[in-house]
C-alpha cells in the first residue's frame, strides 16, 4: 500500500491528544492498593440513566424509523424543543428554524467553520484552546490566531480587537471553558458579541458544558439582542447531559440563513444525525430535568472538593488556575516540562492527566508548566486520594 502524499489537510495538524495520552498506559502495571485515576478526559463513562435506555430500546423494537435516514438538520421535534427550551433558559427568541442538530457538537463546529471561512481565512482562538478547534482549523487551512489571556485565563477584549484583520471570520469562545473550566462573565461575553457585531464577523459560542455552570439563571444574555442571528452561533452537545457520547447527538444554534449552508456540509458528510441518539435527547429534554439538576449538583460538588482540597498541593508550589464545569486547570511546580510529568505520574502516581501542551501553540512555555485534569468521573473520594498522591509525589 501506497503512503499518502507528504502534504495533506491531515497532516497540517497533530495527532489526537486523547490516544497520545492513553499509550503512556502500555506495559503499565496499577497494584490493587493504587488503580488508575484516569483525569484525562470530560466525556462521561456511565451509560444513560436506566429509563431513557428503555426508551431506547423500546424505539428500536417498535418504531421503523430509527433505523432509517432523517431529516438532514435533524428531527423537527428536537429542533422545536431546543428552541423552546433555550429561549426561555436565555430569554431570547430562538426560532426552530434556527436550530440545527449535528453528530456531535464537534461537527457542528466543524459545519460552521465550513460555512464562514475559506482558504487562509483567521480565527480567532482564546489559548489554551480545545485542542479538536485547533485541528480542524488546521485542517481546513484556516490560520488560527492565539488570542492572549489574562492571569484569570479569560481572553483579553482588547487584543482581540486588536488582532482583527480583513481576514478574521470568527472569535471562538468555550464557557464554561475546556480546557481551564473557568466560566465567561455575562458582561465579557457582551463585549465579545458587540465586537462581533461592530466588526462584521461571527461570536461562534460553544457551550456543551453549560448545564454545570454554577451560576444559576442564563449564563449570558446574547439572545436577548434583536439581531443575534447577525453575528453569533451557539453550539450546544447532549453528550455530557444526558450520557449519550456514542450517540453522537450536537447542535447548532444560528441564523437560518447559515443554517442552510451548514445543511450543505452536513448532507455529505453524516447525512443525518443519528436518529436514535436524537429521540433519546429529546425524551431526555422532555423527561430529565430533576435527573440533570441532581447531575450538575453532583459535578458541583465534586468542584468545591477540587477547590476546599487544593490547600496541601498549594503549600508544595502547586497552583489552581481555573476551576469549573469537568475540568480543574493547574500549574506545577516542578523543573520538569509537563509532557514528561504527565508520564511519570501514570508509571509513579497512577495518574493519567493531560499536559497543556496539548492545548497551547507549540513552544508556548506556559503549556511546559500546567495540566487539565477532567474531574467528572471521579467522586470526592477519588480526588482526596488522587491529591494525596500529588503531594507525594517527589518531582
């Protein structure tokens, strides 16, 4: 078999971060009194809750339709109930016609990019950034611009502005943010989307953790202005709410005339989402609400045990940096990069974390001396012991 050509799409970006990380497991032994703490990744490991599988199940013995093609933007239903149910969430008007569900919401992101950008277009990216945008816009040759953040990890309004040429198509934001899990203010987002406006280019928003932000009440109040269509997308996912990862079931929120063309990238790549994975959301938006309040209660506390038990690290040089959503983003202290402390805490400490290497430009010397650690699927339990490892950990 032939190799591919030496210059490709694919090969203008990195490797998935994701597996790179998991083959640090390879050949390594964890003795019973210290199994693995896997912290390197967001995406939930239980299955759905038992009721909504049994609609599942009961879906694909007793209705055709699962098993075959659907609409291209998704089940008109969903649509309509996603629409309902952010309007009211944001107090905005969001129509169904504005609403387009995607095979995730990394396809949606990479249907909307598709749609705004063309050859050596910019975009607009808060660093660190979530490491699957940086790779698809690699991809698509769109050159990626580092937008600066402060010492509170929220992008800077001011270097953005200033970084905008006749090139820039977007400013991608994540809140509550992957990788830091620090939550955008409402009055930070505002500005955002004013400068989207003034400028002539599009706030592309991904929220697929927002129903763990701690702030009660809308997270933000984009909606609410009259030509929000103009100027902003919003990209939600069902994945983290309601467990359906494999389902693969995103969606897309912008102007309906967007919204067609994003039609066009989807109809030759998936076709339609899976129809399955999009009655289950819907069944989940219409059934789980007490369910997922007891979710993020649960993810919020698993945050203050983040926060309440950093103490021991901090007095050994370690620093909390963001904190929020799945995700706790650190600083070490050690005269190590983070790559190679990310190695030697799986074969010395039995911890998988990612370095910030994986989500910062390459010689980005802050990345050398920072982790995520994705906290979602450990227990308060868990993160006592894996900070105790921390601490023990020689360097």
């Amino acid at each position: 078999m032939s190799n591919p050509p030496a210059t490709t799409r694919t090969g203008a970006t990195f490797a998935p971060p994701i597996p790179a990380a998991r083959r640090w497991l390879e050949g390594v032994e964890f003795p019973p009194h210290r199994p693995l703490i896997n912290v390197s990744q967001a995406a939930p490991v239980a299955p759905p809750p038992r009721a909504m599988r049994e609609e599942m199940a009961r879906l694909v013995c007793d209705d055709p339709n699962v098993h075959l093609y659907g609409a291209v933007l998704g089940l008109p239903a969903l649509r309509a109930e996603v629409a309902a149910q952010f309007s009211q969430a944001y107090g905005g008007q969001i129509d169904a016609s504005q609403v387009g569900i995607t095979s995730g919401c990394n396809e949606a992101f990479a249907a909307v990019m598709s749609c705004l950008t063309d050859q050596n277009a910019e975009v607009l990216v808060p660093v660190p950034w979530y490491f699957n945008h940086k790779m698809w816009l690699d991809m698509a040759g769109v050159r990626v611009v580092p937008l600066p953040c402060g010492a509170d990890l929220l992008p800077d309004l001011a270097a953005a502005r200033a970084l905008i040429t006749p090139a820039t198509r977007a400013i991608v934001m994540v809140t509550p943010n992957n990788p830091t899990g620090v939550e955008y203010p409402p009055a930070l987002m505002a500005g955002f989307a004013a400068l989207a406006r003034e400028a002539g280019i599009y706030l592309v928003v991904d929220e697929t953790y927002r129903d763990f932000h701690s702030q009660t009440g809308a997270p933000h109040g984009l909606f609410q202005h009259e030509h929000w269509p103009d100027h902003l997308v919003q990209l939600y996912s069902f994945s983290k709410a309601y467990r359906l990862t494999g389902h693969r079931v995103g969606a897309v929120v912008a102007g309906a005339g967007l919204l067609g063309e994003i039609e066009k990238f989807l109809d030759t790549v998936t076709i339609c989402p899976t129809p399955l994975g999009q009655h289950a959301a819907l069944w989940g938006m219409q059934h789980l609400h007490s369910w997922l309040a007891a979710e993020r209660t649960e993810v919020l506390a698993r945050r203050a045990a983040i926060e309440q038990g950093f103490a021991p690290l901090a007095q050994r040089g370690w620093k909390l940096l963001g904190c929020g959503a799945y995700f706790a983003y650190v600083e070490h202290p050690f005269d190590i990069d983070a790559e190679t402390l990310g190695q030697r805490l799986v074969r010395e400490a039995g911890i998988l974390a990612l370095p910030a290497t994986m989500f910062t430009p390459s010689g980005d010397t802050a990345g050398q001396r920072q982790l995520r650690i994705a906290f979602a699927n450990i227990d308060c339990k868990t993160i006592a012991q894996m900070f105790d490892r921390l601490c023990a950990f020689p360097g």
